[in-house]
C-alpha cells in the first residue's frame, strides 16, 4: 500500500488466486478497512468488454469491491462510466489477507450475480466449483463455500442484500 499523493486514496494490489495460481492482479484505491472488512474501488481490470449474456463488463466500468476477513465471499458493485448501477457480482472466497503487499483472495469458482432492481439472481459456475476437487481435497472449505452461496442468494433475494456493504 502506498499514497500516491494527500488528495488521493492509498493504492492496494488485488491478487485473486485460484487453484495456487494466480489469476489477475490489479491496483486499486483503498477507501476502508475497519479491521473485518476492506472496501476497494478499481476500474474494469480485464481485457475488453466481457459478455455474460446477463451483464456486459466494459471499459470504463467502476468496481467498488467488498472483501471480509471472516467472510467467505466477496461482493462488486458494479457502475458505468456515468455512474449507473448495472448490479452486484459476488465471489465466493476463502476470507481475504491484506498484507503490505496487496489484498490476497482466493477464489473458489462460485459466484453469484444480483441486477441492480433485484429482479435477476443467479448462481455461476457450480459446475466448475465441482470441477474443482475442492468437495474432496478439503471438505470443510467447499461446505463454507457452499454456505457462503447460499447466504450471498438468500440475502440477494430478500430485503437486506444491500445492508451488507452500509
């Protein structure tokens, strides 16, 4: 972590790894840390625009990304540009570390994707997290992680998704 000047929020390296490697690593500014959970804002870090067929990520968008360190899962507030919310996507992780050298978050496979009226709620990628050999090389992180969905889609899906990031 380092700040760049004193009118600027100090910057923070996300690395997200997944299955020991490391999958993208990306600046970010870090607007909170109250010791449990750590608040970061960066721009699209991929490649692009990126087509889900239920959200586009483009150049331009901005992330503000929550990650807990007694949680097992993270959540992305997506905006445009101008600021419009175009939703949530969640990853499900194991607790993320911060350290001197960045956010370190490890990625399970699972997510989850809520639109900004709550109207569209969907689980991705459980094919990949049982792809992953995670129910066998340690089951009691794929029960959190599983928990964790479930959770992330009942809060999504209820009134008090929203009250996770106040």
């Amino acid at each position: 972590m380092s700040a760049n000047s004193a009118d600027r929020p100090p910057q923070v390296d996300v690395v997200l790894v997944k299955a020991g490697r490391t999958k993208i690593r990306y600046p970010a500014e870090l607007l909170s840390d109250d010791g449990t959970r750590v608040t970061v804002r960066a721009p699209w870090a991929g490649s692009g625009t990126r087509d889900f067929g239920f959200v586009r990520f483009e150049p331009g968008d901005v992330f503000t990304e929550y990650y807990w360190r007694d949680r097992w899962y993270s959540v992305k507030e997506v905006r445009t540009a101008t600021g419009t919310l175009k939703g949530w996507y969640c990853d499900i992780t194991r607790p993320a570390t911060l350290t001197d050298t960045g956010l370190l978050v490890e990625d399970l496979d699972l997510d989850l994707w809520r639109s900004a009226d709550g109207t569209d709620v969907r689980r991705l990628d459980e094919d990949e997290f049982t792809a992953s050999g995670l129910l066998t090389s340690d089951p009691e992180a794929a029960r959190a992680a599983s928990a964790a969905l479930d959770e992330l889609e009942s809060r999504a899906r209820g009134g008090d998704f929203e009250a996770l990031l106040g």
